[in-house]
C-alpha cells in the first residue's frame, strides 16, 4: 500500500533514494517489499519467508540478523525462496543465505547475498548478483541476460548450457569492489569485510557468469558501433543467431 501510493503520487520514477526509510524487526511474511516503487528504504532486523522483494521496481531492501543472534550470518538461511522473482530494479542486501530460485526472471535489479539454494538466476534477463557463498545446482538456466558474479564458483552447479564461467575485467573488478563495499555498509557483513582487507586476493576467488546469448548482443553492438552499421539490426540479427 505504501508502494501504491508513491506511484499514485509520483508516478514511476518515484522519489529520491532513502526519502522514506521503515525498519522493522522480528520475521516478515510472503511477498515482503513486493513492488517496492523508488524512493522507499526497507531495513528488516530478522529474517524473511518466500518471494521476499517480489517484481521489486526501485526500492531497496536490507536484511540482516539479530546482533545477539549467536550464530554466523552467512552460515544460516536468512530468508526464504525466490527471492527478487522479476524484480525490474533497486537493490537487494541479504546479509546471509537464502532458499531455491533466487533472481528467478530478475530483469533490472542489484542483488547480494551470502549463498543461494538451487537454480539461482532462472531466467534472469537483466541486473546484476552477487553471491558471496556456495550456490545449488543448475545456476544460471536459462538465464539469457544480466551479469552474476560467484565466489568459488564450482562449474558442476552452473548450467554451462545457458552461460560461460569467465574472468574478470577492469570494469568487472571496479563494480564487484563497490557492491561488496556497499554489502558490508549496508548489513556490517563480516564475508564482505574478510574479502574487502585482502582484495587483491579476494579477487582471485570470483568468476563471471555470462549468458551466451547476452554475450552474443553485447558482441554485435561492438562489432555495430565499429563498422557503423544499425546497432538494433546487428542484436536482432544475432539474437537469431
């Protein structure tokens, strides 16, 4: 309802980052930021159940564990499955792990997390994830677009079909050093922290998921922009390979 009324009174592009911020402690039900528009800053001391950040459009959510919870964050499940299901934009910090399909159809949004379930990325489409722990298997199917990028990737969970495990780039190392560095801001993570005071080393650990088709367009716009020629012919042209 909150949600709603933003894009009532602003329309879709929201308002400004953090204008409104809610914290909440203790356990959150289904669908906890659903749509949230942008603008809007939700902060849950606690933990989650299913769909949490379901067609996230904006806002932004931050979970993290009890302080006198006496386990380790990122040992633990901190919220529960499909999370970010067809999120179009915002961010999503999860300091800890969660269930099965996490990002399933994400299309816009900028996800982290501690370790993930099986098929991470279903038919993810677009954003950016970070999983900073152990995924299930069959990560990445059908993931036709969007950036992941894994710590310790194991290649026998990763859906090899649908996407490549590359190295990084400059750009790769500049962006995964300011998203980790916002993980740690956002939820004090203790792994973002570890990885951040030896990142040269840290670095080493992350792979790059690409997914083929993604590559093939983002091939075609450089080759496009080279020659000269109709960038949008050139993706259509190799999006039907």
């Amino acid at each position: 309802m909150l949600g709603y009324e933003v894009t009532r009174r602003w329309g879709g592009k929201g308002l400004p980052a953090d204008t409104i911020c809610v914290r909440f402690t203790g356990s959150a039900g289904q669908s906890f930021g659903a749509f949230l528009p942008p603008g809007i800053t939700l902060r849950l001391t606690g933990d989650a159940n299913d769909y949490l950040g379901k067609g996230l459009s904006g806002g932004r959510i931050v979970v993290v564990p009890d302080p006198a919870a006496p386990f380790a964050a990122e040992e633990q499940v901190i919220a529960g499955n499909v999370i970010g299901y067809g999120a179009t934009g915002g961010e999503i910090f999860l300091r800890g792990m969660v269930g099965e399909r996490f990002c399933v159809r994400n299309s816009g949004a900028t996800a982290l997390v501690e370790g993930t379930g099986d098929h991470g990325c279903e038919y993810m489409t677009g954003g950016t994830v970070v999983v900073l722990g152990q995924t299930g298997r069959n990560f990445g199917a059908g993931m036709s677009g969007g950036t992941a990028y894994l710590l310790d990737a194991d290649p026998l969970r990763v859906s090899t079909r649908d996407v490549s495990l590359e190295p990084l780039d400059g750009r790769d190392t500049a962006l995964l050093r300011a998203l980790i560095e916002r993980h740690r801001v956002e939820t004090g993570s203790a792994v973002a922290t570890r990885l951040l005071a030896d990142w040269d080393a840290s670095l080493a650990r992350f792979t790059k998921v690409m997914p083929h088709e993604y590559k093939r367009a983002l091939e075609a716009v450089r080759r496009a922009e080279t020659e000269g020629t109709d960038v949008n012919e050139a993706v259509m042209a190799a999006a039907h390979g």
